[in-house]
C-alpha cells in the first residue's frame, strides 16, 4: 500500500531567507514587517509571504494586536 502526499510530514527544510527571519525574530520579537525587510533587505510582501509560510509549518505565532503585538517562535 503507497501513502499518499496527504500523509507525507512536513519536514520541508527552511530556506536560508527563512532561517534569518526566524533568527531575527528571536533577538526582538516586536521587530515590524517593515523593520524585517529594511534588515534584510527585501521587500515587505516577501517578508510577508515568507512569516505567512512560518505560521503555517507551526514556527513563528503571533500574540496581541497587530501594532503592539509580538512574535513567538515555537520550534
């Protein structure tokens, strides 16, 4: 019997954007989108896309408001 890809982990490896956002995160978890692509100089909808991916693979959440709130990272 073959598993399908629905059952497949996701273990995808982060890229290496990805790994700096997560490390810029854990040194100021108030940083702001804006501040994240000034840092790394990218775009803010790159920045986006990329926290969007992290919320989902469960490594970044997101606590409190949008303009007061703070980033926790989970693994």
């Amino acid at each position: 019997m073959q598993k399908s890809d629905q059952d497949a982990p996701i273990n995808a490896p982060l890229t290496e954007f990805q790994v700096q956002i997560v490390d810029l995160i854990g040194e100021n978890p108030f940083i702001s989108y804006e501040k994240l692509a000034e840092k790394l100089n990218k775009n803010r909808t790159t920045v986006m896309r990329n926290i969007q991916k992290l919320k989902e693979l469960g490594i970044l959440k997101r606590f409190g408001p949008k303009k007061s709130g703070y980033w926790e990272v989970i693994s």
